[in-house]
C-alpha cells in the first residue's frame, strides 16, 4: 500500500514538473520572439528594410541590435520567419510554436506554428 503511494506521488510529481518545463518554454518563446521583434524594428530604422532572413544562432546580420539570434529551447532550431520574399523587405512575421497552447489553430509557414510577432506593415 505504502509503496503503491509513493509511487502515485512521484507521477503526479514528474507531470508537473514536464508541465512546469512546457510552461516554462513557452515564456521563453514569447520572450525570444519578442527581443528578435526589437531587433528587427532597430535594425529597420536604420536600413529602411528588414533582412531577408533570421537564423540561430549563427545570423551576424542583426548585430548591433542583437548578438547572438535565440533558438527555440526544446528544438533548438530557428523560430519561423516570414517577409515579402524580396532582399529589402517591407515587413516581416516571425513565429514559434508553443507546448502548452492547443487551442489556437496553427497557422504560418508550413501551418507549424501557433504563435506570432510581426512587424506593423505585415499582411494579415
């Protein structure tokens, strides 16, 4: 009996703790996207475009504005970008996909994502 219950405890424990790392995740998704959003409006600024494209970690064509381009924490690969197909675009969507969010239809390139940051002048 008494080992029955610890081991109940310890399911509960662990689906916690991998909802806790989802959630976890997800807050960092919305925040890399968000610090690339940054990035990109600076760097629009200044060049009067965005760039063609936005890779982790190694894409040098944000710096200044920021270093090192975050990857997605559990894939570890770069988030979804999406501009007007031109080398000086006008606009620019970004997207992730998150853990926790089943609801939200999934929608981007691919259908592959369910969260997105965009620039104003990004298409609806």
């Amino acid at each position: 009996m008494a080992v029955g219950i610890v081991a109940l405890l310890i399911i509960l424990t662990i689906n916690t703790f991998i909802g806790q790392i989802a959630k976890a995740n997800d807050a960092k998704r919305k925040a890399d996207l968000n610090r690339i959003k940054i990035a990109l409006e600076e760097y629009e600024k200044d060049n009067n475009f965005y760039p063609a494209s936005v890779t982790c970690p190694t894409d040098v064509g944000l710096t200044p504005y920021l270093q090192i381009i975050p990857c997605d924490p559990q894939t570890k690969q770069s988030y979804g970008y999406e501009n007007d197909g031109t080398a000086h675009s006008g606009w620019f969507k970004i997207y992730a996909l998150l853990q926790t969010d089943t609801t939200t239809p999934h929608f981007g390139p691919g259908g592959a994502y369910n969260y997105v940051q965009s620039s104003e002048s990004a298409p609806i």
